[in-house]
C-alpha cells in the first residue's frame, strides 16, 4: 500500500529580484516620484533642459530620458551595493543608503556635469556653475530615498 506525504519545497513567493534588475526597476519608480515633483515644482527642466542635453525638445522626450537616466542610476546603486558585499541592507538601511546615494547623485550631475553638460550644447537657459538648487536637492534625495525602498522590497 502507498502512502503519499505532503513535502514543503523551499520555493519563494513573490517576485523576487536580483540586485541589477531591482535597482532597475526601483530607478524606475524612483524617477517617476521625482518626475512628478519637477512637473509641479520645476517643470521647464523637464520640458527644455534635460531633452537639451540631447539635442531634443519637449516634456515627453524629457520624461524619457530622466526616467532612464533614473533606470541607469538604479542599476549603478545595485551594483555599489554588490560591489561594496551588502546587496541585502534590509528596509531601513538600503532607504538610508538611498538618501545618501541620492543626495551624491545630485551633488555630482545636477550641481556639476548639468550646468556644464548644458552650456557645452549651447543650451540658453543653462544654469549657472555650480548650480545649487535646493529644491533639485530635495528632489533628487526623493529619488534616494524612494530608490532605497523599492530595492529592499524587490531584491531577493
């Protein structure tokens, strides 16, 4: 006579991701909370100056390019996280890491490499060097931390 015996798998639910395609996606999300801030508080950077980087015009094609610079720069989180052998800093930690990353990102491409990026392409509005902007600042540690929240909550 058989008998049958149930047997737990050790198979995880949910929708675990690796640290590169949760730093992916979290850039993503990232982005687009930042997205919205600069449509209510800055929307010409959005509309005119990050589609000038490029050689572009408009809202959507700025929207595209700050939503895959976010994409990019999520990636680029995960990897220092790899890099530095902490992919799996746990909520409060990967959202500390986050702010901080955030706050870097922004004192390294908004206040150096934009105005420089801009005034190379010729680009009317550039902003003065350095450009400290508080609400860019604000803005880009939304990022950070928003980041930081969807990574612990993505990644394995």
């Amino acid at each position: 006579m058989a008998s049958k015996t149930a047997t737990r798998l050790g198979v995880r639910r949910g929708t675990a991701l690796e640290p590169w395609q949760a730093g992916t996606v979290g850039g993503i999300i990232a982005a687009l909370a930042f997205g919205i801030l600069m449509s209510v508080q800055t929307p010409a950077v959005l509309e005119m100056g990050i589609p000038a980087m490029y050689g572009l015009e408009g809202g959507l094609a700025g929207w595209l390019i700050h939503v895959s610079h976010g994409a990019v720069l999520g990636v680029v989180f995960a990897a220092l996280l790899t890099a530095t052998k902490r992919p799996h800093l746990g909520p409060v930690k990967s959202t500390a890491a986050g702010l901080v990353y955030g706050v870097v990102v922004w004192a390294v491409l908004a206040v150096v490499v934009m105005p420089i990026w801009l005034s190379t392409v010729g680009f009317a509005m550039a902003p003065a060097f350095p450009n400290i902007d508080m609400m860019s600042l604000v803005g880009h540690a939304v990022y950070g931390i928003v980041l930081g929240i969807a990574y612990a909550f993505l990644e394995r």
